[in-house]
C-alpha cells in the first residue's frame, strides 16, 4: 500500500548528471520502470527533492513505472548561473530530459512553473507526451502578474532592471527578478491564442491560491484543443498543493492516467 507518510524513510538515490555540450550539466534521479514514465517539472526556484517530487517518485515505484525528477539549470544541484537563467532555457531543460533520459510514453507532472513549462513540452515533442497532469499550473503566471502591476511600478521595474516580486514562499518575503526575464517570458506565452495540446490533461488547483489564481486553470482547459480536460478544485488548497489529501489527489490523478492509458495502449 502506498503511503504519503514515508516520504521521511525514503533510501536516498544518487544523483546522477545528463551532460549537455555547450548547455548547463542537469541533476537527475532516474527511477526505471514500466511506461508510460512518469516526469516532474519543479515550480520557479524549485528543486527535484519536494515533498511533490518525492511522493510521486514513492508511487511510481509502487507500482513499478519509471520516474524522473530533476533540477533545472541554475538551481539545486545542476549546473548554471541563476541569473542568466530564462524561461527559454528551462524549456530548453525539460526537452533535454525527455530527449536523452525518457524512454518511450511520459507523463508530464508540471507544478506552477512546471505546469506552463510541460505544455511547451507536449507541444514539441507531441508523440512522446502522453497525457498532462498540472498543479496550481502558472501558464504566462509570471508575465500576467507583471502586466497586473500598476504603470508607475513597471516603470520603475523597467527603469531599475529589477522586479521586487512579493512571495511568502521566499525566506526574504520577495523574489528578485530581472526586468529580463519577464521579457523573454513574453515569447513563451500560450493563453493568447488555442493552445496545441492533444493529449489527456488534468488541472488540479487550489481556491486558496493566492500566487496563481484557480480562473488560470479554468482559461488553459478553455484554451487547450484536447477534448480529454479535467479541471480538479480543491476548496481550502493553497499554491504549494502539499498537504497529505492533495497528495493523495495528485497520486490517485496520475494512477488513473496510467490506467487510460494502459487500456488505450492494449
């Protein structure tokens, strides 16, 4: 039986090191298994050892089905300058680990960040994303939270070159951003127009989110061609979704697909 309690107990597996010529070495934990394989893509500023990343792994290897987590460039323990780090770039991440690691089917996990992220990737690689599964999913979040800022802020955003973000998930109470940042962001957002994902997606998100509004996930299963969108609402989920029943929602979400797309498969 699975268990989200033993996440503490868990036996640490090394980390091992995807080498990419003239791009950042990626940090990676590689669980192998069955397929379809199951990939998590960390929110903004985090890393592959979250409660998230660790329970999936514990699930996937419950059932036997193959697994990766890792750490975006610049972050954790990849290689890279934080600073010169772009959405572009973490785009650039992700692709490179269904390319060189991904063996056959995956299922995309995608946490805020992630969330925008793994629809770039079901777009690039359409016949190696199998189905989508986003948590408090920030399609453009970023880009959007910017536009939302009153105009005399963004111009003194503009004019120091960077964003004092707010957050109460930063230990400092804001995230520095680079002015851009937010600008190569603009070249990757995907809500002005439908958005080319055919494949099974399910949004989970919590009303009590109050980084990335719930109405996002709403707009991304409106804008998203694929006629198989679920949209799950938690009422009292704030954005980190990590407490135990949304871990059990989001394991239970990911088993179902597996299930779908076992029988679509036979």
């Amino acid at each position: 039986m699975f268990c989200v309690l033993c996440l503490a107990c868990r036996q640490k597996t090394s980390v091992s090191f995807l080498s990419r010529p003239d791009l950042p070495n990626l940090a990676y934990k590689k669980l192998k298994g069955k397929s379809p394989g199951v990939i998590f893509i960390p929110g903004y500023i985090s890393n592959m050892n979250g409660t998230k990343a660790l329970a999936i792994e514990e699930f996937c290897k419950s059932l036997g089905h193959a697994y990766i987590r890792f750490d975006y460039s610049g972050i954790g323990n990849s290689a890279g300058n934080l600073e010169e780090c772009t959405v572009g770039r973490w785009r650039k991440d992700v692709l490179s680990i269904i390319d060189d690691l991904a063996e056959g089917p995956q299922i995309l996990v995608g946490s805020s960040l992630g969330g925008w992220l793994m629809f770039h990737a079901a777009i690039a690689r359409p016949q190696k994303v199998v189905a989508l599964i986003g948590i408090a999913t920030a399609v453009d979040g970023l880009v959007t939270q910017f536009n939302q800022l009153p105009i005399e802020v963004k111009k003194e955003v503009e004019m120091k070159g960077v964003w004092a973000m707010p957050s109460r998930y930063s230990e400092e109470g804001v995230y520095h951003i680079q002015y851009s940042f937010i600008k190569e962001a603009e070249h990757h957002c995907l809500l002005h127009s439908p958005i080319p994902v055919k494949c099974p997606v399910r949004l989970l998100h919590g009303m009590k989110d109050d980084i990335i509004p719930w109405h996002t996930s709403i707009q991304v299963a409106d804008r998203v061609l694929s006629t198989d969108v679920d949209v799950i609402l938690r009422k009292h989920s704030d954005h980190r979704m990590k407490e135990k029943a949304d871990i059990q929602l989001l394991v239970y979400t990911i088993d179902d697909l597996i299930d779908k797309l076992s029988t679509v498969v036979n």
